[in-house]
C-alpha cells in the first residue's frame, strides 16, 4: 500500500517510519526524487515494523543509499 497511489509515492510503512522520525523524514523529504526512489526500492524487502524502524533509523544516522 502507498501514501500516495496516483504516483507511487511513498509505501506505507516507510511514510509511517518516517513519521516517527522527524530528521529522517526532513533528509527524505529533501532528497532527489531519484535518491527518493532509491530508497523506496530498498524497502521492498522488509517484512516488519521493526525491520522497517531500524532501516530508518539507519538511514536517519548514516544516510547512505
């Protein structure tokens, strides 16, 4: 499920891990749409809200793509 399905925004559980991240949703926001994309492709693997809080909070201390 996406946020935004008229343009295959952001899925779901990303939106909502951002959400609870308030520095990683202001870089996310930031971002090039391509490195925006890049990130969303990544998070087609997680399977949990833990797995996905993780990969957030990753992204939020790394942020690598």
């Amino acid at each position: 499920m996406f946020i935004n399905d008229a343009d295959r925004g952001v899925p779901l559980g990303l939106g909502l891990a951002l959400a609870q991240n308030s520095g990683a949703l202001s870089r996310f926001a930031g971002l090039p749409l391509a490195e925006r994309q890049a990130i969303i492709e990544r998070t087609h693997s997680i399977n949990s809200k833990k797995e996905m809080r993780g990969f957030v909070e990753n992204l939020a201390k790394n942020w690598e793509v």
